[in-house]
C-alpha cells in the first residue's frame, strides 16, 4: 500500500496523468464542446500559475514563457511549471534554512575598522561588500592573502600538499568528483590523514556525480576509511520541490587556516590529464587568514543541510593573527531558499562600476536581459569590454544558446573572443584591474537562482595583476568573434540557437 501511495503521488504519475487530461479536454472540446470552453479552462490555468507565482523565484521574462505554455496546454503546463518553477523551497525548508543561517551568522563577525578602511580606500566597493554582508552574512576581510593557480594540475597538486599538512581537519565539497589519477591522488592523501586521525568531512551533490565511476558505491566505501561522506540533496524518484537545487561548489578547507576554491571538478579533464575537448582552461586560488573562516561556516551550514547533525562552529574556528592590509577578500555564497539573486546583483554591481574595462570568462554565455543589457551599456559608455567563452563546444545546445547572443553584444562594441586551444570552464571578472570576481556560478538562470553556489570577491591585491595578464594571455590566443562569422554558421545550428532562445526563460 505504501508504494503504490509513493507512485500515485510521484511526480512521474501527476504529469502523466496532467498530459492526458489534457489531450481528453482536446478531444472533448473538439468533439462535443466549442473552444471557448478550452479558452476558459485556459485563462483558468493562467491565473492559478500567477497566483503561486508570487513566492518563486521567476523573472518577467520567464513568466511570460510559462505564460504560453499555460495557456496552449492548461493541465499540463500548470503541472510542470508547479513542478519545475524555481521556487525558494517549502515552508519547511525555508525554516530549517533560516535556523541554520541564523546560527551560523552568530560566528561571522563583522570588522567595523575593516569596514571603514575599505570605504576610505573605495566608496564603490565598500557598498558591493556591504551588500554582500547585508544578504550572505559574510564579512570582508583585509587579514588575508590569496594565492592564484591558472592551470589544473599546480592547483590540485597544492591541495594535496596542503591537506599533507593538516593536523585537525579537511573538509572537501565539490559538485562532481571523477574516476582517474586525480580522484586516486586525493582519495589516498584523504585515506592517510583520517589514520593519522585528521577529522575529514566529503560532501559530494547526488545528482552531479551520476555515473561519474564504475563502482557506484565508491562514495559509501569512504566510510570504510573514516572518512565521513554525505550526499547533498538525494536524488528520490518520489517528488521534491527542491530536487533541482544543486550544491554546485566547489572547496576544500584544511584547519580553518587555509582554503581552496575554483569552479574546477576533481577530474583528470581539470588537470589536462585528459584532453577530449582540447586544452582544458580553469583557475583556482588558495586563501589564507581570516578570510577562511567565511569558507569554513559556507561548507559547514551545507553540512547541516545535509545531516541535520548539531555543530559545534567555536571548535572549528582557530585563532588568526591580527593582521591588517589594503588587500580586502569577501568569500560568500549563495542559495536558492533565499529569493535574492546575491551572486547577478554582484555581477552588475561590479560591471556598472566600472571605468575602463571589463573581462568576463564563462563556459557558456546564456544572460538574462538585464545583464545583457548593462553589459552592452557599459560597451556603448566606450568601457573596453571583453568576453572570453570556449571554441570548442562541450555540450552542443548551451554553445548554440550561447552564439545567440553574440551579434547584439558586437554591434554594441563588445569583443567575443573564443578560447582557441580548447574549452575555458572558469567564470570570472575582472574590472579595472581593480577588482575580482571568482565564482562558481555560470551566467545563466539555473545557476543565478536555483543552486547553492560559492564565489570569492578581491579588492586591492596583487594577484589581480597575475589573473589580469592571464586572462590577457587568454584573449590572446582566442578568435574575435565578427558579425560575417555569424553569418556563416550552418543554418540548423542557427535554427537551434534561436528555439533554446525562445525557451530559455524556462531553463
């Protein structure tokens, strides 16, 4: 009885059975009734989609597509869209949430002096940081220092190092973990330090490492070498409201002391180990004082999240000498039980900043229309405006998606350059080699507002010099993008690009 209650109340079976109702109304109108009788059931539709619209995370645009679909197919679009709709959790979610912020919070503090040395130094930025605080909780800091990797291999090589080093903890959380040199490396170094009796925590997101080893209990097996791993968000074939809400970042942090953060998986493709899609760029950094304390309380409350375990923060914090610099680092996250789109308003926040120029890096470009417009303004302001995305598609629709936007960003003056040794998969930006952004986060819906994602923040440092030229040597070896290249794009994948465009406010 109790599975044939899950399968009558699963997703699978409440679409299906929304489909059919609605080829019957179809059928019945066409046969028995007028179709004003369907326009009823239609407008009908529509209105109960806008009512418990109120409370999710929908923008204009996205309602206006749902609109459609709404209104084409009643039952079902009601369905999918109350199914699928980025909505910022159950009432219950959004409370257990709200407890575990509020605990955490009592563990971040704020530095006033930092604070009003940061405002002295730049008005602008302060109030991108005081924004930050306002919605994540997350100070900035000027006792910290940051370290800049622009190739896979040197970054997981001094992830290794440094958790060799640990003496009290590691906690590792990535949104994919892959089958290689890489996993083997990290699994052993882990093995070694939870017998030397180094406390490791493993999070891994259920959903991103599907089929991702051979062995599909590679993940249980941990626990065999104490090592305490824990899948974030279980996939469950019974309906979750939040089962799209993925934990997309990506961290490892070793005694509160030191931090490593990139968008970078633990694969041999990461590393160049492997190459299917030519030369893999991405970047990582390391941070270390202060600063890592915010990372520390992100991977922590994502933990509770997880296990619903009480925690213990004051064990896990050490002592951190007082050292003040004009180098400020605001580590922060982001999720999607609150309706804030923290990590889009700190991309805008920066892009209106600027006064020179702008390089932005992402694996695909799929913007929202307020982003795609301050971005062309910035353009048209005469800012030097530069996008780097991969030449080599990884996965074909979000390359097609992606070159739908290119013509009106050139026409504006932006530079498409297209990373020509393989595939870019780091997302950044750099603002008047002042300022930098590291984020997990792509430039698209699901990532803005459905996943906890994890971005750091640099003001005033000299590794914004290093991220600078490298990025610079980037655009170097990639292909300015022109309107005659768009032209000669083979018309299907044109034809593609232009109907993903149409249905990306439902992405």
């Amino acid at each position: 009885m109790k599975k044939l209650y899950k399968f009558l109340f699963s997703t699978q079976f409440m679409l299906a059975l929304a489909f059919f109702a609605n080829v019957a109304i179809y059928i019945v109108c066409a046969i028995f009734l007028d179709w004003w009788y369907y326009g009823i059931f239609a407008i009908f539709a529509l209105l109960i989609a806008l009512t418990i619209s109120k409370n999710t995370i929908v923008t204009f645009s996205n309602r206006i597509a749902w609109a459609v679909v709404v209104i084409i197919m009643p039952f079902f679009g009601l369905a999918l869209y109350y199914y699928t709709r980025g909505r910022n959790g159950t009432k219950k979610e959004r409370k257990t949430w709200q407890e575990i912020s509020n605990q955490s919070e009592e563990f971040l503090e704020v530095d006033s002096e930092t604070e009003t040395a940061l405002k002295k130094n730049n008005v602008e930025t302060y109030n991108q940081c005081r924004y930050i605080t306002n919605f994540t909780g997350m100070p900035v800091n000027n006792n910290s220092s940051v370290r800049y990797f622009n190739e896979g291999d040197k970054y997981f090589d001094s992830i290794l190092n440094s958790i060799k080093k640990a003496k009290k903890y590691v906690f590792v959380e990535s949104y994919r973990y892959k089958q290689g040199k890489v996993w083997d490396e990290l699994f052993a170094v882990l093995k070694q330090k939870a017998r030397e009796g180094v406390e490791i925590k493993f999070l891994y997101d259920d959903e991103g490492n599907i089929g991702t080893f051979d062995d599909k209990r590679t993940f249980f097996k941990l626990e065999n070498h104490l090592i305490i791993a824990k899948a974030f968000n279980k996939i469950k074939l019974r309906f979750n409201l939040s089962s799209s809400n993925r934990d997309h970042r990506r961290m490892v942090v070793i005694d509160g002391m030191d931090a490593y953060f990139s968008s970078m998986d633990f694969s041999d493709e990461s590393a160049n180990i492997v190459q299917p899609y030519g030369y893999f760029k991405d970047v990582g950094i390391k941070v270390s004082g202060k600063a890592v304390w915010n990372l520390t309380v992100l991977f922590l409350t994502n933990w509770k999240l997880t296990t619903k375990e009480e925690i213990d923060y004051a064990s896990y914090k050490p002592e951190y000498e007082p050292i003040k610099s004009k180098e400020y680092i605001l580590p922060f996250g982001a999720n999607p039980i609150t309706i804030e789109p923290v990590t889009k308003n700190v991309y805008i926040n920066a892009i209106n900043s600027a006064k020179e120029s702008i390089i932005i890096t992402t694996p695909y470009l799929i913007l929202d229309n307020e982003i795609n417009s301050i971005i062309k303004l910035a353009s048209k302001k005469g800012i030097d405006v530069k996008i780097v995305v991969p030449n080599t598609p990884k996965v074909k629709w979000q390359h097609n998606l992606s070159k739908t936007y290119f013509a009106d960003l050139i026409r504006a003056g932006v530079q498409i350059c297209e990373y020509l040794p393989g595939y870019i998969h780091c997302n950044m930006l750099v603002v008047d080699n002042a300022t930098t952004i590291i984020s997990t986060a792509n430039m698209d819906f699901r990532h803005m507002y459905k996943n906890y994602e994890c971005s750091v923040l640099i003001y005033n440092s000299n590794v914004i010099t290093d991220i600078r030229r490298d990025l610079e040597t980037a655009v170097a070896n990639s292909h300015v993008v022109t309107l005659r290249d768009l032209r000669k794009r083979k018309w299907y994948d044109k034809l593609h690009g232009i109907i993903l465009r149409n249905l990306k406010p439902m992405m």
